[in-house]
C-alpha cells in the first residue's frame, strides 16, 4: 500500500442558482459521473452532502458556488478518469454553460494514505496555490510534484477541449 495518495479539489461558481434550469443537464448528470469516478481505476474517496454529492455543501456565504473533492491513488489515476473518461470529458466540454468564467479554481496535494481532507484544507491549498503558485503544498496538473515518498509525478496535458 502507498504511503501517500492525491486529494483534488475544484471550486466554481454557477452562473444561475444550481436549481435553474439551464442548470438541469448538469445536475442530471451528476449521479451518473459521480458512480463513474466511483468505479475509476484509483479512485477512493469523495466528498458527500445529503444528496449524494457536494452540490449542497456549503462552500462560501455564496450559495452558487460548489465544491468537489475527491481522493485518488495517483495523479495517473485522476488523470485517467478526468481527462480520458467520455462521460466526464462530456461535461467538462460544456461547463461554460453552466460557471462563470474565471471563477473555476482547482488544486492537488499529496495526503497520507486513508487521510480524508476537509474542505477547509481544500480551500487552504487553493488559497496557497494562488498566492505561492505551484509548489508542494499545492499544485496543479500542469506543474505536479512528487508525493513526499518520492513516487514521481509527471505533467498532465490538459486534453479537454
């Protein structure tokens, strides 16, 4: 077993309230990619609200923005399903639809096997990555680094169009 594996969070913020809808195709979506990433080679953990994802976590004061967070094996891992997974490469392709521009923000990091982030801590790295850019603490696809135990991490092009 690894010593380490890859916490991802993802911030954005809808345009309309998440029940809008112009909102619908997402929400509809999500029960679907969310068992998806579920049954992903290297996916171990996500985080959850009532309804069976993170749509109802609070996030901010603002109740248009939503968080998703997961936990992976590897970088490879999550590379994998959100890069090459046609049923998440779908959504990802019409996301403007649905957020604002510019208001997306993603982060990784590496985490002790079997720890499960908070979003505090998610929101902590994104806040470190914008202001440190990428290092250790918080990186992104485009500029990984190694987990702590020195399995590598290579970059990952971004291949969604």
């Amino acid at each position: 077993m690894a010593a380490y594996e890859l916490a991802q969070i993802n911030i954005s913020r809808f345009r309309l309230p998440a029940d809008h809808v112009a909102n619908r195709d997402f929400m509809d979506a999500l029960d679907h990619v969310n068992a998806v990433a579920e049954a992903a080679d290297g996916f171990v953990w996500r985080l959850v609200g009532d309804g069976n994802n993170a749509t109802d976590v609070a996030v901010t004061d603002d109740p248009h923005v939503i968080a998703n967070m997961s936990v992976w094996r590897d970088i490879d891992a999550l590379a994998a399903y959100v890069y090459r997974t046609p049923d998440h490469l779908a959504i990802m392709r019409r996301r403007k639809e649905w957020f604002d521009h510019g208001q997306s923000h993603v982060a990784l990091w590496w985490v002790a096997a079997g720890h499960r982030p908070t979003l505090a801590e998610g929101l902590a790295r994104i806040a470190a990555l914008e202001e440190n850019g990428p290092t250790a603490e918080a990186f992104s696809f485009r500029r990984p680094f190694a987990a702590p135990d020195g399995t590598p991490a290579l970059p990952v092009r971004d291949e969604c169009a």
